[in-house]
C-alpha cells in the first residue's frame, strides 16, 4: 500500500497519523530526526527487533516498529542515556518496546476528534534472526521507513 494512501474503510485513517507520531516520538525521546525515504525492498534491512502493540477497537490494527539491534542501539542510547556499549539485548528489546508504546499513545491523542476511537494494549516486542510478521488473512497495510544516520525503522499499520 502506498504510504500516501488512506488506510480503506477506517474512517480515511491517514497512515501519516502514525508516522506522525513516531516522529515527534523519537525527536522528544532522543533528538534524532528521522526522514521518510522510499521502502526499497532490495535493500531493505534485516529486522532482529519488532516493537507492537494491538489498537482494539471497532476496527482493530496492528502497530507496528521493525528494526535491528545496529539501529536500535544508538536510538535507545539516547532515550535512556545509557552508553551503546552498554546496553544489552534486553535494554534494545525494552527501549523499543517503550518507544512503540509512545507512538500508539501519540497517535491516540491525534486521533480524539476523529471517530476512530481505540484502546492500546500492552505493547509487546518479537525478536530474533529475520524476525517478520506474517498475517495468514489478506489484510491492508500501511508501510513507513524512516531514517536517521545509522538509525532504520520500518513502521507498519495492519488492518485487522
């Protein structure tokens, strides 16, 4: 699905609202400003990290934050002021984590005058080598890479 494109039938929900979110997210946690460049599926990088939280509502999605342990490091230094080195494979888990829970309460609060109403649930984070979520049912889904110097996210919206 296009970035640009409204995601169907949830009340012309802008994916943008999300991206939006992740944006003033990560500048306010970290300082880093991320741009949107285009997803090239060629290059796209290896994710070891997704952040996601489920947004329970009449019309229920899937937020998601994809990244690697290289991306993520410098990120969660700076959100929580430990030292790269010193951050283990659980403080980048719990960094991205706190940073997906951040995006779905922002967008939440973008989202009030909207008739789009949710709930957020506990975020949760999928690790591993290629980790990749595979929805079984064809669904719709919004997709956002931003970048930032050596930082790479992918951010993802599925319709449920």
């Amino acid at each position: 699905m296009n970035a640009g494109v409204y995601i169907e039938k949830y009340d012309m929900i802008s994916g943008h609202v999300f991206v939006a979110a992740l944006l003033e997210s990560v500048e306010r946690m970290s300082g880093f400003v991320l741009n949107e460049v285009e997803n090239d599926c060629e290059f796209a990088l290896v994710h070891e990290i997704i952040g996601a939280m489920v947004l329970q509502g009449e019309k229920a999605m899937l937020l998601t934050l994809e990244t690697n342990k290289n991306s993520a490091a410098p990120l969660v230094s700076f959100m929580t002021g430990i030292e790269t080195a010193a951050l283990d494979t659980d403080l980048l888990n719990d960094g991205i984590t706190e940073l997906i829970n951040m995006v779905g309460g922002s967008a939440r609060v973008r989202l009030e005058a909207t008739n789009y109403k949710f709930l957020l649930s506990v975020p949760f984070t999928l690790v591993g080598e290629s980790v990749k979520i595979v929805v079984k049912k064809r669904t719709d889904c919004f997709m956002a890479r931003l970048v930032c110097d050596q930082i790479d996210l992918m951010l993802r919206v599925y319709k449920l």
